[in-house]
C-alpha cells in the first residue's frame, strides 16, 4: 500500500556539493553550486555542486575509459539484467524519498507522486526482464544460402543522458535502463532545477558497487551540457525537453555524425465524436489538463469538437475545472499544485494573454488563486472558440491550458488534429473501436488512447514531426541505444 508522504525540507544526500565521476564523489572544478528551489513555498531546499566544462570533460573520460576498457560491454546481456535489478533493489527503499523531493522541486501533488515515482522505478525491472527475451544475436540465412549469418545488436557507446524537470526520475530511468541493459556507459544530466533524483539514483550506483565510469552524475545549465553534447567522446544523446535544444542537439551531433534520440513535447490533441458523452469527456480532460499542472509533454490541450456540441463541452469543462481545488501539494484534498518555477507561470500567463489578444474566449481561470500568497499558483484555464491557427493551439504552453476547438465533422477533426507542428499523442473519445482505430490511423502522431490518457511502458513512445526522433519504451527503446553488426561466416 502506497504511504502518504510528509514535507521534506532537506534531501537526504550524501555528497550535495560534489559529483559522481568514475565511481568517485568529486569537487566541481569551479566550486560552483546550483540552489534547488521549492515551488510551493519558494525557499531554497538544497545546494548541489556545479559542472563546468572540465568536469564534463572529466565525466566523459571516465565513460569512455569504462566502455572501451572496462568490463561493462563485454558482460553478457544477462550479467548486465542482474546488475540492474542490483539497483533497482538500492533504490526501493529510497522510493518515498525522491517522491518527496519531486513534490519539493516542482510542487507536484504527494497523493500522485509515489505512482509517478513507481512508473520510473518499473523502468529498471522492465528492462532487466526484457533481457531474456530481446534479440541481441539473431540468426539469418545469406541469401546466397553458403554458411552462417548473423545480425547482432551491440551497445551505441558512451551515452548523454539529458532529462528535463517536469518528470526527473521517471525520465532519466527510462533513459540509464534501457543504455545500460544495451551495454553503454552514461552520464547523467538532470535538470538544475531538479537534480536531486539523479544524486539518488548515483548513490544507489556507489551502493551496489557498480564498476567505475559505467554511471556518472553531471549537474550543469544549459552552456555547459551544450559542452556535453559537442563532446566527441559522447556517442549518443538521449534528450527529452524543448524544441529549441533539441534542433541545437540535432545540429551538433549531426556535424560530428553523432546519434540522438529527441522526445520534444507536443500539442496533443482530443477528439470528442459525437456518440460519447460529454459529461464523462470534461471528466477525463479536466483531470489530464490539471495533472501536473499541465506540465505534462504528451497533456492533452486541444479538444476537438463538433460545433453543435462545442456549447455543452465548454460548460462541462468549465464546471470541471473550477472544481478543481489548487493547493499544498500535502493537502489531501489537493487537486492541483503549483507550476514548478516563477518564469515557467509567467510564460503561461503571457500565452493567456496573447489567447485573448487574439480573440479566443477565456471561458474559466486564467488568474493566480487568491487563497495562495506563496508558490507559483494558476487556476486552470479554459478557452472557447479557438481557431486552428492560434497560437495557443499550435503552440506548446506547458501548463494547465485547455483549448476547445469545433470542427465540422469526422474527417475535419482528423485535419484540425494533424494542423500541428507536433505530434506526440492523441485521444479519440468515442464508444465506438473501429471509429477510434480509423481515426487513430489518420491522425498523425506517436500514440493514440481512446477514452483515457494512458501509457504502457512495453511500446514505444515518441513523435512525429516537431515531437522528435525516435523512440522510447519497449523494445524500441532498447534498440536505440545498440548499433547493428552483420557477421558472415562460412
């Protein structure tokens, strides 16, 4: 049974002011820190040691002395499975202890964080079992029918692994399993506003004694993980964040030949057809717009609906989300915490003004709750009358933003959805399967639900489009940290 969790005002780290390189607790370089600040209560909750360049530098020797010398790739892909099951078992008992420093970094709610925080620790069991079921050595028979081929997937290398703040555990483990199990080493590069669950998860690395170099922990800003990903040494960059860093990722490591794997947000859509009831529609959108605040990169915020039936969504909707109660993220009874940080509200509240400067109705929210003096508070908010072409409905707002747009029927829908640069996920809402499947087909996006907002770690996820190149999860996700090898014997 999940634990309700309390207020955790200091991290439990070992060593905040330092970094974990080759196996080893270091000094940055500079002596330079990063101030981790509480988005509820505004204060600062922990100091971290900053990386500079010469610490990148020296995080991506040790990967590369580690990968290219050291025994990681040459274990057994199954020597490698019990190894990750090692740290999975460090870090359970540390599980409630990063669901509380999520709640402290970004406000997110306690009564969902050990559920978050749980999905991201499944990463590390999944893919430990995947390793006696993925093909790393397949046989084939050459075409000329003489002797033996065979086609094996060997590890990518020395792998970048950026995680962004909104998800920082569930992110970064979906990143360090799946590059392990392959046989690359990593370093780790949280965000500076949440570093702590990487600091956790490097812990639990010294704890089980995981050879040198095989993990390694960076904390920096943008100019020097920009430093991480020129570096030659670096083989593969797995990113998830904005559309702006990604293109600067895809830019260097295209210059150098470098891999990458981009998971670059969205502007996903839902589409409410006419046979399923709107009542349960506002329901299931209310409560997606206000997870996490909407800081969520697959959050559906665009629905897409009949225009006789536009009315009765807005009102459903409104009556939803201005039920939804705002709060402490440890109150109980909370619904909705914070935005993570004082610019990420102002970059919502300026996209609400531009919705209304471009003549969208602001049919609820839209304000900073009285009740809340602290904390970067906003009330969800609700747009009618949107037309494709705005901004608030091509562009992504990462926050509790929801736009309803009509359409004139089926088909328009599919062509209002597909009006996006992005194209990460989707819903349909319909009772209808085979409707849900034709419109899923003609949507153009990386994953579609119908009726929910839903996720399965055993299949890909990734987008289309501005949403970035290739995938995560499953057994895709495994492949995207290998290079393939054809052997030909006789």
């Amino acid at each position: 049974m999940t634990q309700p969790i309390a207020h955790l005002r200091t991290p439990c780290l070992s060593h905040p002011d330092k970094l974990f390189i080759a196996g080893h607790w270091v000094a940055p370089s500079t002596g330079g820190r990063i101030e981790v600040v509480s988005a509820y209560s505004e204060e600062v909750i922990a100091t971290v040691g900053e990386a500079r360049e010469a610490d990148v530098d020296r995080a991506v020797v040790a990967a590369r002395r580690a990968f290219d010398n050291g025994p990681w790739p040459r274990l057994s892909h199954l020597e490698r499975a019990e190894w990750l099951r090692k740290l999975s078992e460090a870090l359970a008992p540390r599980l409630p202890e990063i669901a509380q420093a999520w709640c402290e970094q970004i406000g997110a709610l306690a009564s969902v964080s050990p559920f978050v925080v749980g999905a991201g620790h499944h990463w590390l069991n999944f893919y430990s079992d995947l390793a006696a079921r993925y093909p790393f050595e397949e046989d084939r028979t050459p075409t000329d029918g003489k002797g033996r081929a065979i086609v094996i997937h060997e590890p990518v290398g020395v792998v970048a692994a950026i995680a962004p703040w909104n998800n920082p555990f569930g992110i970064m483990t979906g990143k360090i399993a799946p590059a392990l199990l392959a046989g690359c080493t990593v370093i780790m590069k949280p965000a500076p506003e949440t570093p702590i669950e990487a600091y956790i998860i490097a812990e639990a690395a010294e704890q089980i004694g995981l050879p040198p170099g095989v993990l390694n922990l960076v904390t920096a800003h943008r100019e020097t993980a920009d430093h991480l990903v020129r570096n030659p040494g670096v083989d593969k960059v797995s990113f998830t964040g904005s559309v702006a860093a990604g293109q600067r990722i895809a830019t260097v490591c295209g210059q150098r030949i470098g891999r990458y794997t981009l998971e670059l947000g969205g502007k996903s859509a839902a589409i409410v057809l006419d046979d399923y009831d709107i009542g349960q529609a506002a329901k299931v959108l209310a409560s997606t717009i206000t997870l996490s605040a909407g800081q969520v990169c697959a959050t559906l915020s665009r629905a897409i609906v009949s225009r006789k039936r536009q009315a009765q969504l807005v009102e459903a909707l409104s009556a939803e989300l201005e039920a939804i109660r705002i709060g402490d993220p440890y109150d109980s009874a909370a619904q909705m915490g914070p935005l993570a940080m004082e610019r990420q509200r102002a970059r919502v509240e300026e996209y609400i003004s531009i919705g209304q400067r471009e003549g969208a109705n602001l049919a609820s929210g839209g304000r900073r709750p009285q009740h809340l003096s602290k904390g970067y508070y906003l009330e969800p908010t609700l747009f009618s009358g949107v037309e494709r072409g705005m901004r608030i409905a091509q562009e992504e707002i990462f926050g509790p933003v929801l736009a309803v747009i009509p359409c004139d029927d089926e088909e328009d829908a599919i062509q209002i959805a597909n009006d996006s640069p992005f194209g990460l996920y989707g819903a349909v809402f319909t009772n209808d399967s085979v409707r849900a499947y034709n419109v899923a087909r003609g949507v153009r996006t990386g994953t579609v639900s119908q009726n929910a907002f839903r996720f399965d770690p055993s299949l890909p996820f990734g987008g289309f489009k501005l949403s970035g190149v290739g995938r995560e999860g499953g057994a895709e996700g495994l492949a995207a940290y290998t290079e393939l090898k054809s052997v030909l014997l006789v």
